[in-house]
C-alpha cells in the first residue's frame, strides 16, 4: 500500500485502465494479502471420535507443495496477489509467470515482496514463452499445484496436462454474465449496477454484465437512462484523472468487439448509443461504449464473452423463460439480478446455475468472499477460507494407543 501510486501508475501505463480503476486494484489486491496473513492463523484440523476406545483420528492440515500461478492481463496486480497471499498463508511457495501483456505491474510486486522481507526464494517470477513455460510445469512432478485465471480454452489445456502428474488444479476461467432486471427493480440502482458491472475496465473482466435482460415493461425507460449515463463516460488517456474508460488491451480484442458489433447489426440490432472506434485517439484501442437493442439469442454477441465495452439489451416477459435462457451457455461464473422482490431474490437465485450471483449488485468481489465458477467457467474457488483449502492437502493420523 506505501507503493501504490507507484504501482497504480505502471499498471496503468502497461495495461490501459484509468488510474482510479488501477489505485483500486491496488487496494483491491492487498485486500488479499491482509486477509490470508489473518487467515494463516486458522488452518484448523480436527479430531474425530474413533470407533475402538485404543485409537485416536487426528485430521492435519499441510500445504500442498510447490504452487505454479499463470495470470492474466486483466487485473496484473490482483490475479497475483489472489492466488499468491492464500499460498503462502498455507506454506506453500510459488512460482507466477504473468501474462505477457503486463509483466511490468508483476515485476513491481515482486520488488515490494523483498522490500517487505519475504525471503529469496519463496515468491519467483518467471517472464518468457507461455507454452513453453506451462508445459516444463506440467510435466515437472514437484509442481504439486497449478493455479490459473485466463480463457477456458487454455484452461482446459492445463487441466488436461495436470493429469500425468495428478496435479491439484483452481482453474478461473471465461464467463458471460447474465445481468437480469426484473419490473419491481428499482431503476436507478440497477443503472448503477449495470454500469459498473459492464463497463469496469472497458468490459475485460470475467464477471462483467454481457447479456443484459430487461423485462419489457421497463425496457424503454431502462435504455433511455442506460444510454443518458453511457453518454457521460470519458474515454481516454488512463493517466488523466477524469478518465473512466481506456483503450482496449491489443488488437486482437479490438476485432473481436468489431466483430460482435457487425454480427449484431447484420442480424438486425439496433445501436442506441455508440458503436465506433473513437478516431481522435486512434493511437490506441479506443472503442465507444456501446449499447445495442434489438438483440436475439444467435447473435455472437450472446453466445461469446465479448470482453468489451459493449451492452447488448435483450427483452423478456417470463421469468421462467429468462432463468432458462440465462442458464443457456457452457460458462457459470457470475449472474446478476435486481428486484426488490424477497421471493423473486430467491428462487431465482437459487436456479442460476452461476458460482456467484449478486442481488442489487453488480460488484461482488472481495477477499473474503469465495470467488470462482461451475461448468466451463472453472474449478476451486479464491478468497474466503476456501480459497486456503487450494492450497492444502488433508493428512489423516490414525494413532493406537
Ligand atoms: P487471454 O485471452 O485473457 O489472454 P489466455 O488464457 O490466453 O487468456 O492467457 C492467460 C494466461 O495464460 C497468460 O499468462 C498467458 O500467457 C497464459 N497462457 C497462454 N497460453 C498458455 C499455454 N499454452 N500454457 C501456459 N500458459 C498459457
């Protein structure tokens, strides 16, 4: 935290994301490290009643091993200190190889670990070629534990390469959240929701709002004030503090949110607000903030995460008909609904088929909370006390005495 402009700034310079954003991914970060150092105390085992009265069933908590973390660009600081703050909490030490777009933001935590005392040795940074990297890894049987947030794609790569040496595995991976709003909401918050939830770090993060279900009887008002706050967003230099929005990462997330625009707009989507690259700074992946109406269910954009700043707004009636289409995709990470309704709150949020799911809200995350998906969005959770549990073999003692 005494580094955290310093670190804020690298971040943003390497990664693009306004400097409020990066300062609260600092925070955000630290959170975890703070939290786990509390939670070291706490590895609690067991005993359980044996059955013969000679004999005594101990159950010990020890750390895994070697842990081996691969991360993302998306949050360089935080996907580090997330996985590495429980590791070392269990006694684990860590190998991190960052994600190759923002290696710098990792290698300034790396300098503040030594300046904080963590011995050589325990906390390692590895820069280079990700395959090559991932598969001296894989088939290296001192790396007991393999720790991943990144696409589903190469998740399922690393899962399956963890198989030779039966490596314990916490896989984060792709999601496409539904952001549902039910006719009782109330409006104004779930406003608020949506804005952050879709557009926090230009639409790159993981749980960002990707399908959003309105019911129709608000539909128009919902568009109209979504499209009056989009309007005031300041897209720009991260480094200017007035600045809400920073270019996109490369290239290659650029085309794909061209891409989902154009397949949108072919297959009959209205642009209510936005929908081009923003020329005057053409320097960089600058995309508007885009919101599209109009929206069916074979679009791209509803069947891919989009990791943009992009907000496709669908129509719904049923709430039977909005759970299964919500529940309609191979990904399970976070879902979203606003309703004041205590019954609808509930069994709806009981039927997501989602590892997380905020109710009025739209930022969920936080150190003590388990983070994490079901089907193709992952496996293990991080944050929380079962976030150490990844971290941690079970040992069984059976004593006779
Ligand atoms: P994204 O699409 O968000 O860049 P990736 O899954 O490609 O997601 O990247 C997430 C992390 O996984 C990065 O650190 C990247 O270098 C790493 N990575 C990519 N391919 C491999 C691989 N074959 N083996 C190990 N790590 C990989």
């Amino acid at each position: 935290m005494d580094n955290k402009t310093e670190i804020a700034e690298t971040l943003t310079l390497e990664q693009g994301k306004p400097m409020k954003e990066a300062l609260g991914e600092i925070t955000y970060g630290a959170s975890f490290v703070t939290w786990y150092a509390e939670e070291a105390k706490r590895i609690y085992g067991e005993t359980i009643p044996a059955s013969a009265v000679n004999k005594r069933i101990l159950v010990l908590k020890q750390p895994v091993g070697v842990v081996c973390a691969i991360t993302p660009w998306n949050f360089p600081a935080a996907m580090i200190t997330r996985k590495v703050a429980p590791a070392l909490a269990a006694g684990c030490t860590v190998v991190i190889k960052p994600a190759e777009q923002t290696p710098l933001t990792a290698l300034k935590l790396a300098e503040a670990a030594e300046k904080a005392g963590i011995p050589k040795g325990v906390i390692n940074f590895v820069t280079g070629d990700a395959a090559e990297i991932g598969d001296a890894w894989l088939k290296d049987s001192r790396v007991r534990k393999l720790t991943f947030t990144g696409s589903t794609e190469v998740g399922k790569l690393l899962m399956r390469g963890s198989a030779d040496t039966v490596k314990k595995v916490s896989l984060e991976l792709g999601g496409h959240a539904p952001f549902i709003v039910f006719p009782d909401a109330d409006l104004d918050e779930a406003i608020e929701g949506v804005m952050v939830s879709k557009f926090r770090n230009n639409g790159q993060t993981c749980v960002c709002a990707n399908r959003i279900y309105v019911h129709e009887s608000i539909l128009d008002e919902f568009v109209e004030k979504f499209c009056a706050e989009t309007k005031k967003l300041v897209i720009g230099d991260g480094l200017n503090p007035e600045t809400q929005i920073g270019p996109l990462i490369d290239e290659a997330a650029f085309k794909k949110v061209e891409s989902h625009i154009e397949d949108a707009l072919l297959k009959g989507g209205k642009i209510e607000y936005g929908g081009g690259r923003v020329i005057e700074l053409h320097d960089g992946y600058f995309v508007q903030p885009t919101i599209i109406s109009g929206v069916t269910e074979d679009m791209k954009i509803m069947q891919e995460e989009t990791f943009g700043p992009v907000a496709p707004v669908i129509s719904f009636q049923d709430v039977e008909d909005v759970i299964e289409r919500a529940n309609n995709t191979p990904y399970g990470l976070a879902a979203y609904i606003f309703t004041r309704d205590l019954q609808t709150a509930i069994t709806v949020s009981d039927r997501l088929e989602y590892g997380i799911v905020g109710i009025n809200d739209g930022l969920p995350s936080v150190a003590q909370a388990p983070f994490g998906g079901i089907k193709e969005s992952g496996i293990g959770r991080e944050g929380g006390h079962h976030g150490i549990e990844e971290f941690l073999e079970v040992k069984y003692v059976s004593i006779k005495i």
